[in-house]
C-alpha cells in the first residue's frame, strides 16, 4: 500500500483504537467513580450500561446511514459528538450526568465504528490489500482495549476525569487527520425518502433487546421486567420487518439476509466476542474478589491478550491467503474452546505462570478468528451496501459483548446465592460462570464450521475471478 493509504488507515484504525481505550478505562475507574461522586450500585451498573445500550440500539442505523447520507460525513460528525460527550462526562457531578453522556458516547461510536469499516472496505482493493486493512483495524480495537485497562489502572490513580479527558485528546488528534485525509465521496443518490418508519422501530428494536439483555445479570430479580423487555424487543423486531418489506426505499434491504456467509459471520462474531469479554469480565472478578488483586495489577496481568495486536497484521494475513476465512476462523474457534478448558479448573491460589497459557492462547485465539470474521462479514457485498453490513457486523459483537458479559454474570450470581459464602464456594461459583464462554465458542465453531465446505478464496482464486477496480485512497483524493 502506498503513503497515503497507510495514513488514511492509520487514521481509521485510530477510532477503532480510541473505541477500545475509552471502555476499558472506564472499567477500571468505575469503582472510583462510584466512591467519588457517592453512586449507588444499580446507578454506577448503568454508567457501564448506558453505552452498551447506545452503540447496540442504533449501530444498525448508523452503518445504513453512511450508506445513504454519506460515509466522510457520519464519520467526522459522530466523531465530533464522540469528542464532546466525552468530554462532558469528565465534568460530570451526578451520577445521571455520567450515564447521560455515556449513552450518547454509545451513539455516537455506533455511527462511527461502521462508518470507518465502510471507508476500509470501499477503499482498498478487494482481495490481500483489503483483507490486511481489516486485520489490522481489527487487532487494533483488541489491542486497545488490553491497553486501556492499563492506561485507565494509571489514569485512575491521576483522577478518574483523567479517564473522560484523555479520549479527547486522542479524539482531537483524530479528527484533524481524518478532515485532511478521507477523500471526499460524491453526494450519495436515493431513488427514494429516509426510512423513518423502519429507522425508528430498528432502533426501538434493538434498544429494548440490548435492554433486556443487560437486565439478565440480575438473574431471577425482577424477571418479568426483563421477560417484557425482550418480548416487547421481539415484537418491535417484527415491526421492523414489516415496515421494510413495504417500503420502496428500506433501511435495510432483507435480501441482504440471505447472504449464508455474511450472517454466519455475524454470528459467528457475536458468539466470539461474547465469550471473550465473558471470559474477561470472570478473570477481572477472580484475580482481584478473590484473589484480592489491584485494579492496576490485574490490567497489566491481562495486557497479554493484547497479543493479537501484534499477530493480526502480521501472522493471521498469512494463514487467510494460505488457507481461507472460514479455516482460519474456525481454527481461532477451536483454540478458544482448549484456552477457556484449561482455566475451568482454576483453583485458589493459582500462580500467574499457571494462567499466562489461557491468557496467550485466548490472544491468538482473537487474532485468528475475529479479523477473519470482519472479512467474511463484508466479502461480496456491494459499494453501495458495505455500511449496512459494517453495521450488521457491529450490532452483533455490542449484542455479543452484553450477552457475554450479562450471562456470565446472571450464572455466577445464581452460583453464589447457592453457596455459603466461604471463599471455596466463591470459587466454584466462578468455575460455573466460565462454563459460559466455553458453551459459546462451541456453539461458534459448530456455526462457522458449515463455511469449511466452501472453497477457500485465496489470492490465486481471485485472479480467476473477473472484478471491477477499486479506487484506492489516493486515487479517491483526486
């Protein structure tokens, strides 16, 4: 790729990165936000919410409105609220004004994030160039988050605003380069209205189920609020398909469901990530509710996982030009299952050498299948269609990452209330809990292992194919 094309990935991969960072921080500086502002529990829970119910409820919408209103635009706009509300939640007195902010934060990256995928997948050639573009946006967004536990451990010790504060510098920095790099893109052409019918019960939709979902982690309490939440997500969902089947211009297009490899993807990726970030969030309660580590200590114990930064660019292009997406996804799957299965026997007093296997096999396991999963899930989709399916894409692994994490908590929370609270018992209410992601990655594989029936896509099966140039980024700029 040549200068500009780096530069411009570069600046794509940034959001991605400052995504990654700015929930991880947050993570870790919960609980000093909480004590500092005197945040009820239930209150600082939806501070964590709060934008897991904006990126999931309109990342749908945001990666069809780049398609239809134009994807340099949604990106420097969404990523101008991202730079504000963030900052505003560094000012932020009361608990409200946290979750406030955080949810329009989740917006905001919902626009963003498919945007930036769709700016990727238009503008590198298909093929190689393309497939290492995605891979390393994708080991990027890992890579921050692994950094950003690390960062939030040190910020946190500064002030925990520092926390809301830093994304903005990063954010500013960003934006600048973004304004001077992505090409401008003629005025996208609509035969027909926005769909507001279909844009309003899609994000009614998906706020509800993504609701619904988070509200598992109080397992048994309060069901039938969670049970109306979830029917009424389901009912909406139904609307939603209503209204595109009658209208002439819909948001989304059905037919693009019967892409088999693009939904096997998507769902593939909401497994996948779910199990990961369910993974995580059990180790994060084991190594410091049990085990009694620092904030501190146990992010730089998981900065490990990070590993697929490094592996994404470099290892993971090599074995997809070899062997195919769907071998190396369902590699990353099998993987996954054997580093989940070596930490279900963790016992009490584990040393760290005794962990460091899962942890770097749970790293690759990401590196193999997640950006992978970003190609499968965009591969053969038209120009004008790559934000949808960006934003496809992006609804499944928000919807993975609160099941994960809600699940994971729901089954730990009926574990404990079964035990005595001895820390034995403590401890195999955190064994049950990892069952979780270990059910999910086996439910991946069997998934994306129908994709091994198809022929790989190498580089040599794409230069029998016959296919229309694609602009690079510098032939964009002029």
């Amino acid at each position: 790729m040549s200068g500009r094309a780096w530069a411009l990935l570069l600046v794509l991969c940034g959001t991605i990165f400052l995504e990654g960072i700015d929930v991880a921080m947050l993570a870790v500086a919960v609980p000093s936000i909480r004590s500092d502002l005197e945040l009820s529990t239930g209150t600082a829970a939806w501070v964590m919410s709060a934008y897991v119910l904006g990126y999931a409820g309109f990342t749908l919408l945001g990666g069809r409105a780049a398609d239809l209103l134009g994807r340099r635009r949604m990106f420097l706009v969404w990523l101008a609220v991202f730079l504000v509300f963030s900052s505003l939640g560094g000012f932020a007195t009361e608990g409200w004004m946290l979750i406030v902010a955080r949810f329009v934060t989740g917006v905001a990256a919902a626009f963003m994030t498919p945007a930036a995928m769709s700016i990727i997948t238009t503008s590198y050639e298909e093929g190689p160039q393309r497939n290492k573009a995605l891979l390393v946006f994708a080991g990027t967004a890992a890579g921050g988050f692994s950094l950003g536990l690390v960062i939030g451990g040190l910020l946190t010790q500064l002030g925990w605003r520092w926390v809301f504060f830093a994304p903005v510098l990063l954010a500013g920095g960003i934006l600048l380069a973004a304004v001077r790099l992505i090409p401008a893109e003629p005025r996208p052409v609509r035969t027909g209205g926005f769909d507001l019918g279909g844009a309003a019960a899609a994000a009614g939709a998906m706020l509800l189920l993504a609701y619904g979902i988070v509200r598992l982690e109080h397992g048994m309490n309060g069901w039938p609020l969670t049970l109306a939440a979830v029917t009424a997500g389901l009912l909406m969902a139904a609307v939603f398909v209503a209204v595109e089947r009658r209208t002439a211009s819909p948001l989304v297009r059905l037919g693009i469901l019967r892409k088999a490899a693009m939904v096997r993807a998507d769902l593939g990726a909401l497994l996948f990530v779910g199990s990961f970030f369910g993974f995580q969030f059990v180790v994060t309660l084991y190594l410091q509710e049990l085990r009694g580590w620092s904030s501190l200590q146990t992010a730089i114990a998981l900065v490990v996982l990070g590993v697929d930064a490094v592996l994404a660019p470099t290892l993971t292009p090599r074995l997809v030009n070899r062997f195919g997406n769907a071998r190396v996804i369902f590699g990353g799957f099998v993987l996954a299952i054997a580093s989940y299965g070596l930490f279900l026997p963790v016992g009490m007093d584990w040393s760290y050498a005794a962990m460091f296997p899962t942890l770097i096999l749970t790293g690759t396991a990401f590196a193999l299948a997640y950006g992978p999963l970003t190609i499968a899930a965009t591969d053969g989709v038209e120009e004008r269609e790559q934000g949808l399916a960006g934003g496809l894409l992006a609804t499944a692994t928000q919807f993975g990452s609160a099941v994960g994490i809600s699940a994971v908590t729901a089954v730990y929370g009926l574990a404990a209330a079964g035990g005595d609270g001895s820390p034995q018992s403590t401890l195999e209410a955190f064994r049950a809990a990892l069952t979780v992601p270990v059910v999910m990655v086996v439910l991946g594989a069997l998934i994306t292992s129908f994709g091994l029936r198809t022929r790989p896509r190498t580089q040599e099966n794409r230069q029998d194919t016959p296919q229309s140039p694609a602009r690079t980024p510098a032939e964009a700029a002029h």
